[in-house]
C-alpha cells in the first residue's frame, strides 16, 4: 500500500523511456524513417546510461 508513494530507481526511469523510445521509433520507421533514426539515437544514448549505473552499481557492491 505504501509502495504507491516510493521514487522508482532511476534505472527503471531510464528503462522505461529507452523502451518508449524504441517503440514510437518503430512506429516512425513506417512513415518517416529520418525521424526513426533520430528516435534510435536518443534510445541509444540512454541505453548508455542505463549501463554505466549499472557498472557503478555492480562496482559498488
């Protein structure tokens, strides 16, 4: 009951807007493919932040 006030950590944050991104760049690829790209781009670089916390994580522990 009270989980409904925690702050999601922010790789689940990052994960979830690296998923929407790739599923509207898949939704853009059928009609305009540089704006698809564009949408990749951005997905790739929070895939790169997702893994550095993921390093800083596995390091700290």
């Amino acid at each position: 009951m009270f989980n409904l006030f925690k702050k999601k950590p922010k790789i689940m944050k990052l994960d979830a807007q690296y998923r929407k991104l790739l599923a509207e760049a898949h939704k853009l690829s059928k009609i305009n493919r540089k704006a698809s790209d564009s949408k990749v781009v951005e997905a790739n670089e929070i895939l790169k932040q997702i893994e550095s916390l993921q390093m800083q994580n596995k390091h700290s522990v």
